[in-house]
C-alpha cells in the first residue's frame, strides 16, 4: 500500500469517521442530496474524492447548522495522486 493510499484510508476510517458530518447539499435553490465532510476551518471543508459537490453549492450541515456556500473546488495530492478534495468557501 502506497502513501496515498494509507492516507485515503487514514481520511476515511479515522478523520471522517470520528470528526465529520452529514451536510444538505442546496443546489439551484433545493436541497439534492447529502454529503459527509469534514470542517477544516470556517472556510474549508474536506470531503471524499467522488463527492458531487461543485462551486456554487451551499452545503447545511445537519447536527451543527453551520453553512458553506462553495466558491471553489481544489484537490489534495500526495505522490502525484488524488487523496480528496477541499471545497474553498465563504
């Protein structure tokens, strides 16, 4: 198992496990679907690669009720590969 690898699984059964939250996703002015993320700061939020998240989005989370109107997307890379994804928000 490569390093980014490990850290994927580090992200999903430890980070996300223990930290994250379940987010609403308001798309076009309806909520679509949820997500789990992690909040990194009040501006950015980890999330796993095959999100469906994209600028414009504003995600609700559903045990805190903090929102994040996504401006950008960006991805984290270790060795040359993807290991997730941060929406930049404000």
């Amino acid at each position: 198992m490569g390093l980014a690898e490990t850290i994927r699984n580090d992200f999903k059964n430890s980070f996300m496990a223990n930290f994250g939250e379940v987010f609403d996703v308001v798309r076009n002015g309806q909520v679509s679907h949820t997500v789990e993320a992690l909040v990194e700061s009040n501006k950015l939020l980890k999330l796993y690669l095959d999100t469906d998240v994209v600028a414009g989005d504003v995600l609700k989370g559903q045990l805190s009720n903090k929102t994040f109107s996504v401006k950008s997307i960006e991805f984290e890379v270790v060795e040359k590969e993807r290991i997730c994804m941060t929406a930049i928000c404000s």
